[in-house]
C-alpha cells in the first residue's frame, strides 16, 4: 500500500520506494563497496587520511578512543557553546612539598650527648640562670638553646638540665655566673682615714663598722687586699674565699687602677722612667700605664696601672722621681670601677662585674 504523501506534496522520504538505490555509487543501499552497513554513511577522511569520529545517535561525534582504548570524555561546554576551561588535573605523583617551620632546637647537637635531663636531684638550669639575675626563665631556654650557656665546661643545648648550684661552674658567653645564693661581692668606697680591717683595737673607724650588720646576719667577709688609712676608693669585699686569695696574689697580675694627686709639674720623662721601672728597696716595681691629666698651682693629677701589689706601692713610686703623693684614690680593680659612688657606701656588684673578677684569676 503506498504511503500518503506529505501536505505540502513532497513525497515522504522515509518510503523506501522514493530512496533511490545508490549502491552503484558507493552510497548506503545495502553494503557498500567498503563494507559498511546500509543506513550509516561513511567516516569522512582528513588531510591526514584518518576518518573522523562518526556521529552517534544523538547526532553529535562519537568519543574519540584514546591510546589506552578507552573513549575520551566529552568536552564541557558553557551557555554560549564555548568550551569550559579545564581546570589542569593534579599529577598522580606530586611533588614533596617545602616545610617553611623552624628547625628543630635539637638537630645540631651531638649524637652521643644526652637529650633529656639527667636523673636526680638538681635545680633547673634556666630557674638557676633567672636566680642570679641573668634572665627571665624564658630568656634562659632562648640561651641555652642557642649555645650560648656552658655548664662545667661542656656547652649545654638541651632543656631541663639539673644541676648543682652548690658546685657547679656555669658561664654565659664566656663569662662565669655565680649561682650560689650565699655568695656575697660587695664595692666599698673606703673613705680617707678609715682602716682596712674588719676591727680595730684603738677605736678608729674601720671597713668593719661599715659592714657591721651583714657580719651580726652571719656572713664573714674578706676584704680584697688593703688600702692604707690615707688612701681611700674601691675596695672589694667577699665571702668567696678562693677568689679573695687570688685578686691579691701577685701571680694573676689583677690590674689595679690610681688617681694620684703628686706634689710639684711633672717634668717630660717621669712618665717614661715610671713605665721603664724604678728600682725599689724591695726590688724593682713599674706602671703599666701612665697619664698626666692637669697640673695646677705646683701639683700635677695623673692616673697610672699597675699590677703590683706590695705595700705603698704607688707612693714609693712617686716618692722615687722625686714628687710626693699628696692624695691617692684607688678608682679600679680588674673590671669592676667606683664609678660615681660616694664615700662609706657599699654596692653588690653587678653580674658582669662578678664574671669579670672570676674570669680574670681563671675561675
């Protein structure tokens, strides 16, 4: 039965009978020359000779297989047909990722040095460091994990260290910190006319009366070597027994500083004669440095260094080139100055004072 034709008179192209048979022509009949199906047209060939994808049902190409056989996944497009931008695809294996975090406290110290704080009793390194007024507790842990803390030699990295402040020798930045709490080290500017004792049998004022109250609490002071009665300036004070013995020994040449007040101008060469040494009745002495500071009306002020230690010293001195001592001011020991301290009043020394008196008799 024919089929109707379409209102506007054109015949129906899905009548078969209308479909012209072109499988002479190579077009879809039956099979064609190259084998396809009726129905399905050829894959159209490129530049290159390859056919292009062929279009599936929906009209649109179908997936181009890829090399591993599986087909490609359509591309994604947006409202004005455009394809998306594709994010890019993070590779299976990524690469290691850079830490910016601080290097560990620990990664430059030795193997073999114990990491964690020994057993036993013992105050803890920082807590021993922020008693002796070196640093807060947190300051100290910066310290110690900067290497810049040595306990009994050995430069400690580690936190949690207990030691014995009793016995131990701890330094910071080289310089020794006392941490024994009952260790006392005292600047005395001994006033003119008093004595350098502890007591005096005739009743004269005497460094002892000056510290009276700390020997009544129990602490029994050393001074540092001896100032004649007209002589006054600093003079040191400790119950560190040890380090009394060696400021004084002649051995550990600890420098000692004057400002002399000597009679009449001093005449060019008596700087030089002093540096050179002058012959003594107790053998020859010398300074270390001489300065002339003024002269004025007939007595000339200089400061000279020494590290002699005998009796009258600087006076003998003087009293040898020919200009008497009229007043002598002892204004430096080692590290530690007078500075503007007033007459009869003691100080604590501070912590680098105190490092620099043990570092300079090697303690």
């Amino acid at each position: 039965m024919k089929k109707p034709a379409r209102r506007d008179g054109t015949p129906d192209r899905n009548n078969n009978k209308h479909r012209t048979d072109k499988t002479e022509t190579g077009h879809r009949s039956g099979r064609s020359e190259t084998g396809q199906r009726p129905g399905r047209p050829e894959a159209a060939t490129t530049r290159t000779g390859r056919p292009d994808a062929a279009k599936g049902r929906s009209g649109r190409p179908d997936a181009a297989k890829t090399r591993t056989g599986r087909p490609e996944a359509p591309v994604a497009t947006n409202k004005r047909g455009k394809p998306k931008s594709a994010k890019p695809q993070r590779a299976q294996t990524q690469a290691p990722k850079v830490s910016n975090a601080k290097p560990a406290r620990h990664q430059h110290a030795d193997a073999e040095r114990p990491v964690g704080p020994p057993q036993g009793d013992g105050v803890r390194l920082q807590k021993v460091l922020a008693q002796a007024g070196v640093a807060s507790r947190r300051a100290a842990e910066e310290l110690i994990s900067r290497g810049r803390v040595e306990v009994d030699g050995r430069i400690v990295i580690e936190q949690g260290l207990r030691i014995d402040p009793e016995n131990a020798v701890v330094r910071v930045d080289g310089v020794r910190v006392v941490v024994q709490k009952d260790l006392v080290h005292l600047a005395l500017n001994k006033p003119r006319g008093w004595q350098s004792t502890m007591s005096d049998d005739l009743g004269r004022p005497c460094v002892g009366d000056i510290v009276s109250e700390r020997v009544a609490a129990g602490q029994r002071l050393f001074h540092v070597g001896r100032l004649d009665a007209d002589t006054e300036g600093l003079l040191l004070l400790t119950n560190d027994g040890d380090l009394a013995h060696r400021l004084m020994h002649p051995s550990f040449e600890v420098s000692k500083t004057y400002l002399a007040t000597v009679s009449g101008a001093l005449e060019r060469g008596v700087g030089k004669k002093l540096k050179e040494g002058v012959e003594l009745d107790d053998g020859p002495a010398k300074v270390d440095t001489f300065t002339l500071l003024d002269i004025n009306e007939g007595k000339s002020l200089v400061r000279v260094t020494l590290h002699e230690g005998r009796k009258h010293i600087v006076r003998r001195l003087f009293d040898a080139v020919g200009h008497p001592v009229i007043r002598l001011v002892r204004t430096d020991i080692g590290p530690v100055a007078l500075g503007e301290q007033r007459p009869g009043t003691l100080r604590v020394l501070g912590r680098g004072e105190v490092g620099g008196l043990y570092g300079a008799v090697g303690l």
